[in-house]
C-alpha cells in the first residue's frame, strides 16, 4: 500500500469515528449501526463491481451524518460534512465526488435522478438493501415509532404518488411504508450485485406481509 493509498484509508478510518460519534444515540433507524452496515455492503459491492472501494466508503459512512431527517435541513447537514472533509487529507474532486453521491442518493419519494457514478451507484445501492430485508423490517416498525405512526390501520389508504413534501410530513403507518417505498426499491437498484441480493431479501418482505395480514385477520 502506497502513500496515498494509506492518507485515503485513514481518512476512511476518521469517517468512521466521526459517524459513530453523531449517529450512535439515534433512534430513528439511522443509528451508527444501519451507516456500519451500508459501509459493510458498499465495500462488497464495490470489490464486484471495480468502484473505488475507499471512495464508496468514506461516502457510506457520511451519507446520514447529512441526513435532513437528522438536521434542521439538507443544506445544514450537507454543511456539516462538507466543512468535516475540508479539513481531511483529500483530492478537492474527491471531495466533490463524495458531497455529489451524499446529497443525491436519498430515496426522496423516488424523485431523484438516477446516480451519475458508479461509486455512487454502489452506495446508494448499499443503502436500500438495508431498507429491503430482514433488518429493513425491524427498521420500519422502529421508524413507524419514532414518527408516531401506527402499525396498520386499514382505512388509510396506501399513496401511489405524493411530492417529497407529503412523503416526509403526512401521517401513514410502517405497513404502509412497504408499499409507498420499500417493496418498490428491487426494482431501482443499479448494480447486478445489488440486484441479486435485493431479490431474497424482498421476496422475505413478501412472505413477511402475507403472515401479516393473516395474522391481522385472526386467519392464522
């Protein structure tokens, strides 16, 4: 390993700190444990796909300390960041490369456009995976909490179609949340290696939802 190769993991190694010390008493689901995860993954999925392994990490790491949902805004938490890695080690274009993937991977009511890097790509691909899957269950219910929306409510009609601004303020319920955004996220992922892990996980969210609704029902 070179120089260079060693300053850029250090920095990876600083993000790692530096998340963990804003992200590790939320508890909304984005807690240092889902950025750990999402990190875990990029890597993975950067070694199959030739991203920058590094570069996908670092990002990983960073994506929720800028989280609008955990800041007073996106600006103020793209702010934060972005004043963090200007006092690291970094190329200014992977800097830049890191703040373009942050501010636009988030789902956004499935409003943004698609990702225009293959870093990038990965890391948001890491993301939803957490949000498809076993773990993506426990995460919606402990969301659904943090919100104060309820587990189910059959007279709430699931929306087919809202603006960002009715995905972030209006009420709904965590079984909702599966069909308004986390059942369609298969199918909006970039990367082959992402697309085959996505597939078990949301076939799991499928047979999941049916034992629920039985359940609902008294059926079973």
């Amino acid at each position: 390993m070179n120089a260079m190769e060693q300053q850029r993991n250090a920095v990876a190694d600083a993000a790692e700190a530096f998340a963990k010390q804003k992200l590790e008493h939320d508890l909304s689901g984005h807690d240092w444990w889902h950025v750990q995860r999402v990190s875990k993954m990029a890597e993975r999925l950067a070694m199959e796909e030739g991203a920058d392994v590094v570069l996908c990490r670092i990002a990983a790491l960073l994506h929720d300390v800028a989280d609008e949902k955990l800041n007073e805004s996106k600006e103020a938490g793209l702010a934060k960041v972005s004043a963090w890695l200007q006092e690291q080690p970094l190329a200014a274009k992977e800097q830049q490369h890191i703040m373009e993937i942050i501010s636009t991977m988030s789902y956004a009511a499935g409003k943004n456009p698609p990702m225009r890097s293959l870093e990038g790509q990965v890391v948001q691909d890491a993301d939803r995976l957490d949000a498809i899957g076993a773990i993506a269950i426990a995460r919606t219910f402990l969301y659904a909490g943090w919100k104060g929306h309820l587990i189910h409510d059959p007279a709430m009609p699931i929306r087919e179609s809202m603006t960002l601004e009715q995905y972030r303020e209006e009420k709904s319920t965590a079984i909702n949340h599966f069909y308004e955004k986390l059942l369609k996220l298969k199918d909006k992922l970039n990367t082959n290696a992402a697309k085959r892990i996505g597939e078990e996980r949301h076939r799991y969210m499928e047979r999941y939802l049916e034992q629920f609704m039985h359940e609902w029902e008294g059926e079973r």
